[in-house]
C-alpha cells in the first residue's frame, strides 16, 4: 500500500490525491467548463435545471480526459451497489443505484456529489475498484457495508484504500435529531462525530462519519484518505447545494488500468 503517485497529467482543475499503482482517480471542480448562472462553469448534472447543450458540453470535456464510457448512476440516497463490465460495442446502461464496481481496465465509474461525500475504494492490488455516492441518508442506510460486502466477494484481499473526496465540511453540515439518531443509535460511539448546537441540531462530521464505516465494513486493514476540502466553504472551487440550493454538481470518476 506504500507504491504511491501523483498523476502529472490531470488537468489542473481537478483535486486528486495518492493513487496506489494501477489506480486513477479524480473529481473535477466548478472551474472550466461551459455553464453560466449559478451552474457556473463545469457543471456535470443535468437533472439540476442547467441548459442540457452546455451539460453535454461539459460532459464532452469530461470524457476527452478518459480512457473509456462513463458509467453514470441514477442516483437516489440509497445502498444499491452495481457492478459494471467493460463492453466496448454494447450501449452503457444507467442503473439506478448509488455505488458501482468492476473489475476491467479502462471502465470509468462516476458519481455525482454537490455536499455529498464521494468515496473511491480499491484493493491493494488494483484488481478491483468502486466509486460511492455517500450522502447522510445513503451511509446511514448501510451503502458502505453493501460496497464492502461487494467487493470481498470478488477479493481476498487484506489491505484496502480509500479516498474521500471534497464533501460538505463538519463546520457547515447542520443537522437534525433525526440524522444524530440514525447514526448513534446502532453505534452509540458514533455520536463523537456530532457537536452539539442546542434545540436538537448538531454540526455531523460526514467524512469521519464515512471512515468509521469503512473501517468496520472490511475484514483486513483500510488506509483511509481524505481531501480535507469542504464544498461548502470554497465557491470558487465546489457547487454546493446546501450553500446555493440551485447549483451544478460534481463528479468522482475512477478507473483501473
């Protein structure tokens, strides 16, 4: 787990962090693309009001930096996982889940996020990697443990990485009693990552939240990686619905090869 790389050649509009040999990973910002109004300018979603010629033409831009079909997801806060082959002739499916896997070279996973956490996940051996769209509702629902469960029916691997992309920030991420108990009440311990506001909002830690249950979900050892970003605090970078309400998103894609 130690043979690690920056990639020299991503754009510089993307934030990436250290990707184990055979890994790739990155997810675009709100700079550089073709988007105006509050969906400026690299807006990836098209379900969030943006003219669709400019969302394609992002999308476009997108895809001139990788090396196959993206996979996108029909995303809807849940703990679906799906596993994507690579088939170059055949049409890409858009399944509705909110995680994917596989284990082919070149097939490009991808989830949207706009405060949502997006994870990116692999064995040591990069013979096998998943993207997760990891919201409040999606990790209380168990979509970690899904992926976990996904990927060591596929591996025997002891040692796991995983990265945690730019997300709403503990500083900004209020919440109610309704999202304290659906994390602490199965896991008391959990509630170190709540701070306590008063009238029954707490400040969640959403990353350190998605840590513990990675660590819990795999049988061997995961090194955890976080951005350290917050969509929330940086407009200049990230679209982030809790700031904007309308806004673009971003997208995690990830790829073996």
């Amino acid at each position: 787990m130690n043979h690690y790389t920056f990639r020299d050649n991503f754009p510089d509009n993307v934030v990436y962090g250290p990707q184990p040999q055979g890994l790739n990973y990155f997810t675009t910002t709100r700079v550089g693309g073709h988007s105006q109004g509050p969906w400026r300018s690299w807006n990836l979603g098209a379900h969030c009001g943006d003219e669709q010629t400019k969302v394609q033409q992002n999308q476009t831009l997108l895809q001139s930096l990788l090396p196959g079909p993206i996979r996108w997801l029909d995303q809807v806060h849940g703990a679906q996982v799906v596993q994507y082959k690579h088939h170059n002739k055949e049409p890409v499916a858009v399944y509705t889940a909110d995680a994917a896997f596989t284990r082919d070279a070149n097939c490009v996973l991808a989830v949207l996020t706009a405060d949502c956490l997006p994870i990116v996940i692999s064995d040591a051996g990069s013979s096998i990697v998943a993207v997760v769209h990891a919201g409040w509702r999606g990790l209380a629902a168990g979509v970690v443990s899904q992926v976990a469960a996904a990927l060591q029916r596929h591996s025997a691997a002891t040692q796991w990485f995983a990265w945690l992309g730019p997300a709403i920030g503990p500083q900004h991420f209020e919440v109610g009693h309704d999202v304290y108990v659906a994390f602490t009440q199965d896991s008391p311990q959990d509630a170190q990552y709540f701070k306590p506001l008063g009238a029954d909002k707490w400040l969640a830690d959403l990353p350190n939240l998605a840590r513990l249950r990675l660590q819990r979900s795999f049988a061997g050892q995961v090194q955890v990686h976080q951005s350290g970003h917050c969509t929330y605090a940086n407009d200049e970078l990230f679209y982030s619905y809790r700031r904007e309400g309308i806004t673009g998103r971003m997208a995690t894609v990830a790829w073996l090869g």
